[in-house]
C-alpha cells in the first residue's frame, strides 16, 4: 500500500510570513509550494529565488507544483533550488520522458500533473517515467475552489493504471481537499493529499493535519 501523506499547501499560508508558516506544518510530510506564471494559469507566485531560500528553511521536504508554460526549461532548475518533487504539467511539456528523466537524474521525484479535464489515457505511457502523478481535482490556479466531484473517476482510473503497471507511482490529489471529502478522495485511490485552505485556515493547523490524515487512513 502507498503511505499517505499529507502535504499543506503554502498557497494559503501569509506570504509575508513563510518561514513560520512552514513551521506550522512541521508534522506534515511536505510543503506543497504552487509555481504560477500567469500565462499557464492567471496568477502569480513565486519563482527560483524564493524557493531557494524555503527549502533552506523548511522543517519539511518540498513538493513544488509547477504552474508554468515551458516545463521543460524551467523544471530542473527547481530540482538545483532545493525541491524533493518537482510536479510539471503533461500540458505543458513538449517532451515529458525525457523532462521525467533529467528530473531523476537530477535526485528529485519527478511528477506530472493533468489538468481536471485532461484524460489519463494519453500519459499511460509515462507512468513508469514518474514517481508521481498529480491529479488536479480544481482546475489550477487558485486556492480555496470547490473539489470537483467528476475528478474522482479519473483518481480511480490513474489509481488503477499504476497498479496495472506495477510501478511503485504516487497518486497525488490538489484543490478543495478537506475533511468532508478527503476520506472518498483516499477510498477512489489517491494517497497524497495537498490541502491549502482546510490546514491554514484551520484553527490548529496540527490538529487539522492530524484528523486529515486519520481520515484518509481509515
Ligand atoms: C491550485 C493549487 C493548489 C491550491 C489548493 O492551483 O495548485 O495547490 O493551493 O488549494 P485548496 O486546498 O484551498 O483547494
Ligand atoms: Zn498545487
């Protein structure tokens, strides 16, 4: 069985307090830090320059999630500025085996993304290049959206494709994850969770980690 993790998602931390929100989160498995350029998706984060210094002061491992036109000339410099995970978007990317490859040579986990509305099907072949795939259950771009309830057939079918590849794959879910639908997000197949509004804009942002994961276990 895949571990499940839980990785908040600094989206909805204070920008001007990082550091001690990723603090905040130090019980969960990683930070999940959204890369938006305004051209993929309408928002802007942050770039290179930034990520340097988090993973420099995170207590937990980075999981960055690459919202950006041209994945293949900017995926690895985020592997070189400190990431665990580097997520680019099969949108986005002109050559994804060969991207999935460098990022592994680079020492990081390499993940790809999908669109809410972009099938499966076309990337199974790339299931075995990928430590992970994400499946987007809000359409990117911004934090605190609705989880679209017809992504969870596509959790399943990725969950069920990876196990027909034997591939030791990570089914990742991002968008509107919280304690009402974590538990049927978990039961479909997936086994990380990033959650951006639900842990910051909890009252006990470790208690809040704690009962999604407890949800998602059971
Ligand atoms: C949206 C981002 C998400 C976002 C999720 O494009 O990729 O990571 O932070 O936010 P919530 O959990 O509030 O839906
Ligand atoms: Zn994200």
């Amino acid at each position: 069985m895949a571990p499940v993790l839980i990785n908040p998602s600094i989206l909805s931390a204070d920008f001007a307090n990082l550091e001690r929100d990723l603090q905040a989160i130090a019980s969960a498995d990683h930070a999940h830090v959204d890369v938006m350029d305004q051209h993929f998706v309408p928002n802007l984060t942050i770039g290179l320059p930034v990520v340097r210094r988090l993973a420099e002061v995170s207590p937990v491992p980075l999981d960055v999630h690459l919202m950006v036109e041209d994945a293949d000339r900017w995926a690895l410099q985020y592997a070189e500025a400190g990431a665990a995970s580097v997520t680019f978007h099969a949108e986005a990317a002109q050559a994804p085996v060969r991207l999935a490859r460098e990022l592994r040579a680079g020492g990081v986990r390499a993940a790809v993304a999908l669109r809410p509305a972009t099938p499966v099907e076309p990337f199974l072949d790339l299931l075995g290049e990928v430590d992970m795939v994400l499946v987007m259950t809000v359409e990117p771009g911004f934090g605190g959206q609705s989880f679209i309830e017809g992504t969870l057939a596509k959790v399943r079918r990725t969950r069920a494709a990876v196990d027909a590849v034997g591939a030791d794959t990570w089914v990742q879910v991002d968008g509107g994850v919280s304690r009402a639908t974590i538990g049927r997000i978990a039961r479909a197949g997936a086994n990380v969770f990033v959650a951006g509004s639900a842990v910051y804009g909890a009252p006990d942002v470790a208690a809040e980690i704690a009962a999604l994961r407890s949800l998602a276990e059971h």
